[in-house]
C-alpha cells in the first residue's frame, strides 16, 4: 500500500488526539490529525468538543479562545461559538442582529476509549477500538513518517520493568497491541510526524503509578530517538495540507433558509411540569445522536402540535443548555389549539416536529446596563437572556410582573438570578405608575426589553418614548396582535424583483398573495408580532395593522408586515 493510499483510509479511521487529562477545566487543547489544525475543549456539561481550528470571521485559532464553560470566544473580535454545535450565537459587532445558522464551524466525531479522546477528520467506518480503563501514558511526539514509528513499535516493542519484551500485534494501521501490558497508538498528525499515545491494561495500585509512567516515559523517548535518527537523511514527504472550506467574505449578513413550512427537527419530550399557574413546562430533547441546533437568547421555536396547529414559543434555555430546549406554555381561555392542545394532549415521550431557533428578539451584550421587563408567559424569553448576561458577567435587572404569587413561572430559575424583582397584584394604572418609575428617566449607554400581555407593552413603549428612550433603546416582543385586523380591502402589488403585479383580494392578506404566485417571504407568527415577514415598501402607503413597527416607523412608510398589513393606496410597490 501506497503513503497516499494509507493516509487516505486513515482519514476514515478513528484516531486518539488526546488524552482526557490534556482537556484541562476552561482550557482549549491545540491538536492536529492528518495536517488539520483541531481545537479541543470540555464544556461544563462534560461534552467534549472537537473543532476545526479558526473563528469563521479572520482564522484566527480558537485554540488561544476564552472557553468560558458554554462557548468559545473568539479573542480577536469576540465572536462566540456554542457548545456540541459551533454555531455563532453573537458578533460584536453586529450586536442588534442574531447569527445567521449558516456561521457554524465544523465539528469532528467524538468518542473516549481509553482515558483517550478518539476523533476522525472524514466520516468513520466503523467504532474505535474498546481499550477499557488504565494508566495513561505521557503522549510522545515523533518527528518521524507515522507509518515507520508503527513498524518500530512492532520491532522494539517497550516491556515492563525487569520483564521480557511483550508479543506486539498488530491491530488496523496504527495501533499495536502489547499482549499483557496494554496497547500503543500512534496519532499521524502530519505526513512526518506523529505522537505516540498509549494505555496499560489496570487496574494499577497507585504506589507504582509513578514508577510506571517513568519507566514507559523512558523507553518511549528512546524509542523517538531511534526512529528520528533513522529518519535523518531520508527525503522529507510533502505535508499534509489542511482542508479548509472558504468562508464567504460577507458572512456575518447570510439570509436565514425563508422556507415558511420548514419544521426539520424531531425532539421528544423529556418531562413535562407544572411551572406556574397555567403554565406547563416542556423539556425537549433530540431524536437519536445529532445535537439540536443551537438557538441565542431571545430566539423561538415553531412547533407543531397535535390536532395540526404550529404555534411559537420563546426558548427558556440558560448558556449551556445546548442539549435540549426548555419552553413554558401558558393556557389561555381563548385558546384556538395551541396551549390546550400543550396541556391536554401532550405527554412525556411524545416526538413533535420544530423549526430552527428563530430570533427576532436578539440581545444585545455591548451595553453597560439592561432593564428586563416582564409580564405573566413574557418571562420566557427574558429569562433566557437574564441567565446569559448573568453568566457573561454584565450588569442586568430583572422586574417580572405577575397576577399573583402563583402565577409567577420558572421559579427556579428566578432563584438562581442576582437582580430579580417580581411585582404582583398591580392593575392597570399601578402598572403604569410602576412603569413610570423604572423608566424615568433614561439612562446613558442603557437598553430596555419588554415582553407581556399587548396592553402591557403598548403602555410601556409608550411611558419609555415619552421618558426619553430612543428607539435604538427599547426592544420589545409580542406574542400576539390584539388588534382587530380590517382585510376588507382590494389593492395591487407590484413586487419589483420579481416583476410581478398581484391583486390582493378582499380576505386575503399580501403574504397569502404573493406565496401563491410562488414567491417565498419567511414568516412565523403570521399576527403581525414577531417582524418576520416584513418588506421593504419603494412606493405607496400602507395600512399598517401590526404591533411590531414602532411610531416613527409606521410614520416613515417604509416597510410593512405583509401578515395582516394592507395598503392606503391603489398601489403598494415592494422590494420583493
């Protein structure tokens, strides 16, 4: 066999890259297989992570990243990569817009045998090999053709203290057992070097732990000298390049997929609970080993429920969290499926199908101070991003507005933050005195998000305007539009891109318009809440009926929620 042909198939094979002990606690282990650049860390759920060795954005290494326990961050422009995924969940300095999922790293297969961690850089064939438990060895790097470290291994196999040398047996291309003792691996980081890594077979008693280890360092270093010194004067092969896929040059702007009907993902349910009055907490978990997208605070989930509906709920997740989702659904009286069908008809060990995380309420983290402001089932989203400033360090305030006691949800998670408030039993005008007092007046280098009932957010947009707060300060999410939607009227659109001229008819919205004559708009909650599917106007007026666009907006005309608005003229150009 050929170098080029045994390289090839190595790239199918499992390869140890590091011991367990090298993945050190918030550390990022620098590795490299066949000429790729690896980047290893342990998060603080004990996943352990192998990953292509550079940020999206310059290449820089993330082997010099701050692993924080539940992200790599970049320590060039602080862009942020999640744990079992890699996806991006912030960029500085695009700190209004959440990642598009196309900014995602590669990752590499992960398994532990050995007190080793076991890696292929293409896809693998089959398991690595069961090793079992015992005393690792100090890894040796040898600047020698892997290949003939592995001959070596085969002619001088290293022995025991005061013992003969072992049978040594050759198992696949790389590793070579030591019947009775234990068994040698040899990593190809390059075509001319590679690390020795081996396990001896235990349980071995501690006194002689260190004994050992000296004993195999040394007969491992002569054997590195050996093979160096065979090596010298052969003609070095060329090394291994690694592969890297380009990265677009404008990266951080990549369009999310806009295929309204899109629900990918499977999850079952974990566990269901009662996680206040009214609200039942689901925990959702992935179908077989692929992890689940990864989702940024703020960021929802549609998800299909039984009896046909898809309705939207905000991701309850704290950083870390990237094994399941966490969401809490609020029963309501006027319910048309959705929270009925949550409570009633969904039970543990169901499998329902998701969307991507969408994120249309992203947090920004480039603010000195952020005011969270809640009401009843609005928590959820808030609380997401309550627990990711809280573990970024970065100042925060949390003031969650209930009926009562009861009502207040994810107690547990409340406990668990610094600068909570909860504020119960207040009507209408107490909740806007209370309103008046928090927000007056506006703070410099200060930021508010709000999420709650419509009638709560339409009175705190409008006590933040009228405190002083631009519009760059003040975030908001709706669940629903409250508003009574007038469709009675006929107009035309002309979608300029598209060259299309459409009749919205009387009944019908434009975005109902515009996909039957088959272009795609993305859309989510379709009531002219969450801005999903807004356009760009380029001429006429439009009848806005949403709660999304603020004042200034809607004076300005210059975009529309194509969902439930419609248009004051006879004609609305979009940039569609």
């Amino acid at each position: 066999m050929t170098r080029t042909d045994l390289l090839r198939r190595a790239e199918h094979a499992w390869h140890p890259v590091a011991s367990e002990s090298e993945l050190v606690h918030r550390h990022v282990f620098h590795g490299q297989l066949l000429g790729q650049e690896l980047a290893l860390w342990r998060a603080d759920d004990d996943h352990v992570n192998v990953w292509e060795n550079r940020c999206l954005h310059r290449g820089v290494r993330l082997s010099i990243a701050v692993n924080d326990g539940r992200e790599l961050k970049c320590q060039y422009h602080g862009w942020r990569y999640a744990n079992r995924t890699a996806a991006c969940t912030y960029i500085p300095a695009h700190p209004a817009d959440a990642p598009a999922r196309t900014i995602c790293n590669r990752t590499y297969p992960v398994r532990v045998s050995g007190g080793m961690i076991w890696t292929a850089v293409g896809e693998p064939t089959d398991e690595p090999p069961e090793l079992g438990a015992g005393l690792v060895l100090r890894p040796m790097p040898v600047r020698a053709v892997p290949s003939a470290v592995v001959a070596l291994l085969l002619e001088q196999p290293p022995a025991l203290p005061d013992s003969a040398p072992p049978d040594a047996r050759r198992h696949g291309d790389f590793l070579v057992e030591l019947v009775g003792v234990g068994a040698l691996v040899v990593q190809p980081m390059d075509s001319a070097r590679a690390v020795v890594r081996g396990v001896l077979h235990g349980p071995v008693p501690a006194q002689d732990r260190l004994p050992l280890l000296r004993h195999f360092d040394r007969a491992l270093t002569r054997l590195r000298e050996t093979a160096q010194e065979r090596a010298t004067g052969d003609t070095a092969p060329e090394p291994l390049l690694p592969r890297y896929e380009p990265v677009p040059k404008e990266l951080a702007s990549l369009p999310e997929s806009t295929d309204h009907h899109d629900l990918p993902t499977r999850v079952q349910v974990l566990r269901t609970w009662t996680a206040g009055a009214g609200v039942r907490g689901l925990e959702l978990g992935p179908v077989g080993e692929r992890p689940l997208p990864s989702g940024q605070a703020g960021a929802h989930l549609d998800v299909a429920l039984p009896g046909g509906v898809v309705r939207q709920y905000s991701l309850v997740n704290g950083p870390g969290e990237t094994d399941r989702y966490v969401i809490g659904v609020k029963r309501t009286d006027d319910s048309a499926g959705g929270s009925v069908a949550v409570h009633e008809q969904v039970r543990e060990g169901d499998v329902l199908a998701v969307s991507l995380p969408r994120n249309g309420f992203p947090l920004r983290q480039d603010r000195t101070r952020t005011l969270l402001v809640a009401g009843g089932i609005g928590i959820t989203p808030l609380l997401a991003m309550a627990q990711a400033l809280q573990h970024q360090g970065l100042h925060y305030e949390l003031h969650y507005f209930a009926a009562d006691d009861a009502a207040v949800a994810f107690g547990d998670r409340l406990a668990a933050l610094r600068n909570v408030r909860t504020v119960t039993g207040l009507d209408p005008a107490a909740t806007r005195a209370e309103l008046q007092r928090l927000l007056a007046p506006a703070h410099e280098d200060a930021q508010v998000y709000f999420c709650g009932p419509p009638p709560m957010l339409d009175v705190a947009r409008e006590v933040a305007s009228s405190s002083g707060w631009s519009p760059d300060e003040v975030h908001f999410e709706y669940f629903r539009n409250d508003h009574e939607i007038d469709d009675s009227s006929r107009f035309e659109v002309v979608l300029a891109r598209s060259v299309l001229n459409l009749t919205v008819e009387p009944g019908r919205t434009i975005l109902e318009t515009v996909r039957a004559a088959g272009v795609v708009v993305p859309s989510s909650c379709e009531q002219g809440a969450c801005g999903t599917c807004l356009v760009t106007v380029i001429d006429g007026r439009p009848d806005h009926q949403d709660v999304y666009l603020d004042d200034a907006e809607r004076a300005a005309g210059a975009s529309v929620m194509t969902c439930v608005s419609r248009s004051l003229t006879p004609r609305l150009t979009l940039d569609l």
